[in-house]
C-alpha cells in the first residue's frame, strides 16, 4: 500500500464554537466559510476569491484549531501538512507530496489546504548560513509557489497556512495571489481565557469550589494550549487522588505545573 502522504482527515468536526475568543480572526475566516460555501455568489459578479490566508501567532493560540473549525463551518474536506515535515527529506520527496496534496485537494474541491509551520518550508531562499544550501527545502518551497500559481483562484481551493515568524517568509510567499493576507491569533486576554476555560470544561466534572474567572485572572500569558493543558492535568490530578469531581485545589497544583513547565521553556530559549 501507497504510504500516507499527508493527513487527510474525514468530515471535520470542529466549529467556530470550540474556537474562544479570537473575535477578530474568527470575522475574518468567517468570509473565507462564505466562500466556501456559496463561491458563486462572489465569481458570478466577477469577483476573484482569494487564494490562501496566513494565520500568524504564537505557538499554541489555536492556528490549527481555527483552520480546522473554518473547514468545520463550511462542511468541507480539510486536508493538512506540516512544513516541519519536509526538514529532512530525500531528494524530491517534498515537491513529489506538494504536488500530491494540491492535485487531491482539486478533485475534493471545495475544500481547505492547511500547512503548519510554512515557515520551516518557506523561510527566505539562500539565506540559510549554518546549513549550507538546503536544496530539498527550495525544491518544495518553489513548488508550493507555483502549485499556488497553477490553479485559478475560482478552483475552491483554500490555503491557509500558520506561522510564528511571518517576519522570515519568503516575500514570494505573500505576494498578491498566493498569502496576501494575514490574519493575526493573539494570545488571549483575560476575558478570551474566561472563554477558553469554559470551551474545555465542558465535558469536565468540576466541583462548586472552582471559580472560573480566577482561574483566568491565574494565568496571564497561557496559551489556549496551556489552559487546554491546565484542564486536562487538573482533572488527571483529581483522579489520582480517587476524588469524583475536580476541585479548585486541583486546579491550583495543575497552574503550578504547568507554570513550571513554562518557565523551563522560557529559560532554555533565552
Ligand atoms: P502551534 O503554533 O503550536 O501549531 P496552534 O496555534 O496551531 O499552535 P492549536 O494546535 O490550534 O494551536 O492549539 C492546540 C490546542 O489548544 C487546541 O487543540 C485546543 O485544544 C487548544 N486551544 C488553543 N487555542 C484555543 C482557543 N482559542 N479556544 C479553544 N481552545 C484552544
């Protein structure tokens, strides 16, 4: 059997309902559900739908959750690829998997192209000093570039793509026609917390003691991911201690890890 060469996942269950917070990046994606769903309202008035949209953020903010959910509301395939996964590649693999995945997005058309971490593919070209040439990583890069070029922009084929370092793109990347927008995931204010708190509670048997606006006034600069992981952890704890709901101290020790876990990070990238 062929080897899988990218996820291709079935009809996607999320909806902007899972997605807190992120009021404005969520208006803006909502235009990309439209034309998913209704492209002939826009290109029978001779309008052109654009081709791709750059989710740009820090690490855990929701980038994929909010591409999955924009495939979700317009119930269309999501097909997705990591740009991390072409770092060490064999010679032509990578171009070989881009033009793989657009040729199977085209025929499932309308649907969503997701890459992650475009940055690993698409850093500037030739301005790698410590490896040397990386001809494989240009080789899928240029062929991305003109996989993007070589379908019409009515094909109902969007790209959305996620990164943390727009600022190193190639700039062919975001000329117009390919990622001429740019839609910004912010880490989540107090209120946006509150949310998210709530979207992961939901199926989490939690006692009257926890209070859900402390525990986003607890923690400045979580990530959705971090409080995902909070929640997850808090309840993990309380089933070791055999207890039948998540109590607030719960909570509290699962904050401690997981701050702790921040900090290392922040001490190993600084
Ligand atoms: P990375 O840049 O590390 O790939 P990302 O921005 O793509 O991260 P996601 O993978 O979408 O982040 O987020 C990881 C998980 O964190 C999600 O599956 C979800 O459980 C939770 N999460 C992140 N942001 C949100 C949010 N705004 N609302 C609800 N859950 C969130």
């Amino acid at each position: 059997a062929k080897a899988q060469l990218f996820d291709k996942e079935g009809p996607v269950q999320v909806s902007f309902k899972d997605v807190a917070g992120l009021s404005e990046a969520k208006q803006e994606v909502e235009e990309i559900v439209e034309f998913l769903k209704n492209p002939g309202r826009y290109t029978d008035l001779g309008g052109k739908i654009p081709k791709g949209a750059l989710l740009v953020g820090p690490p855990g903010t929701g980038k994929t959750l909010l591409a999955k959910a924009v495939a979700g509301e317009a119930n269309v395939p999501f097909f997705s690829l990591s740009g991390s996964d072409f770092v060490e590649m064999f010679v032509g693999v990578g171009a070989s998997r881009v033009r793989d995945l657009f040729r199977q997005a085209k025929e499932k058309a309308p649907c969503i192209v997701f890459i992650d971490e475009i940055d690993a593919v698409g850093r500037a070209r030739g301005k790698n000093p410590n490896m040397g040439s990386n001809d494989e990583r240009e080789n899928t890069l240029n062929q991305l570039l003109t996989e993007m070029d070589g379908f019409g922009s009515n094909s109902g084929v969007i790209i959305l793509a996620a990164t943390n370092r727009a600022d190193i793109l190639d700039k062919a990347l975001l000329r117009a026609g390919r990622f001429d927008r740019q839609i910004y995931v912010e880490l989540p204010d107090l209120n946006d917390r509150k949310e998210i708190f709530r979207v992961h509670l939901r199926n989490v048997k939690i006692d009257d003691s926890v209070d859900v606006d402390l525990l986003a006034r607890q923690t400045p600069g979580f990530s959705g991911a971090d409080i995902a992981n909070v929640c997850n952890e808090a309840a993990l704890i309380a089933a070791r201690k055999g207890k039948n709901s998540v109590q607030k101290q719960d909570f509290m020790d699962a904050v401690d890890r997981i701050v702790g876990g921040l900090e290392k990070r922040t001490k190993i990238t600084t």
